[in-house]
C-alpha cells in the first residue's frame, strides 16, 4: 500500500538501488508521490488478484523483495505468492483485525524455499534517527510531498485523526501544528 508508511518504503527502495518498484495503491495523490519517489509501476487492488498481476507484469518471475505496508491478515497470502524463491518479505504493517496470518504452505515452500519473513516496529536509536534526519536535510527526502493537509491548533487534533481513519482520497498525511 502507498500510505504514509508505503510511500516510506518506496523512496527507501529507490535510495537502495532497487531497479524496479512496483506499488500497490489507487489514490491519484498518492500515486503521484510514489513516481516521485521513485515507483516504476503500478497495481491496483481492486482489478484482482496482486499476486495474479505481479506475475504477469514479470513474466511469471515474481519479485525479489516485498513490503507490506497495507492490507490485513490475508496480505501475506497474496505477498508470499508474489516472491521468488530466496526472496523477503518486510511487513510495517498493523495487518487489521483477526486471529492469524495466512501464510500459504506450497507457495512458502512449506518453509525450504529460503523465503523470509521479518516484521517489526522501525529500530530507534541514535544514530539510526540521525540517518533519517540527514537523509531529510540533504534532500534525498522530502517529507513535504506526503503533507496534504496542514491544522492550525491543538483544537484540530480530533479531525486529523478522523481524516486518517476516514482516508478521503486527497489524503496522505494531515499535520496538526500546535501554536
């Protein structure tokens, strides 16, 4: 998905010398801000099966590296059918409501096709926020792209978090400057 956090992991893609991208998402805004940073291609959800189109755009290759970043617990169905063997997955995402993740048995390779599977809130630390904050003041990161809507006052805190949930397609991330 090309959110907030997708559309982080497509310039983090870009940055580390990924020769192709290929984004999952429907909103024009967000779309845009994907070519910008950096995305080749595009899928939408909603004309099928991600996987289905992921293979017939690599000619029934696969790709070598997915980022979850959207979906629900079924996402790691369509993800693991979309990678070659030795490929990984990275999942930034809550995944929604439900009691498991599905995880495919044959397309895993029940376990032995060296597909990887890793999850897990971003690392902190000092010298990983200094990274980030140098990538953002050198310009190799623009942050202002994804800013599409700018709050005056603690009072608008509320409607912020409703637009997030809401997601209205002119959307990508509200900010609410507290003065």
């Amino acid at each position: 998905g090309i959110g907030p956090v997708g559309l982080m992991a497509v310039r983090a893609c870009a940055l580390r010398g990924a020769s192709r991208i290929i984004a999952v998402g429907t909103r024009p805004v967000c779309i845009e801000v994907a070519k910008d940073y950096g995305a080749d291609e595009f899928i939408s959800y909603k004309d099928g099966s991600i996987f289905e189109q992921v293979l017939e755009r690599t000619n029934g290759a696969g790709v070598d590296r997915v980022c979850i970043a959207g979906g629900n617990v079924d996402t790691f169905s369509e993800a693991i059918k979309c990678l070659k063997p030795g490929g990984r997955i990275g999942n930034v995402n809550y995944l929604g409501s439900g009691d498991y993740v599905k995880i495919p048995r044959v397309e895993w390779g029940a376990g032995m096709s060296n597909k990887t599977i890793s999850g897990g809130l971003m690392p902190g630390g000092r010298l990983r926020m200094e990274k980030l904050a140098s990538l953002v003041t050198s310009g190799r990161l623009d942050l202002h792209k994804e800013v599409t809507h700018i709050f005056r006052g603690r009072d608008h805190v509320e409607e912020a978090l409703f637009m997030m949930r809401d997601k209205p397609r002119d959307l990508i991330k509200p900010i609410v400057i507290w003065e």
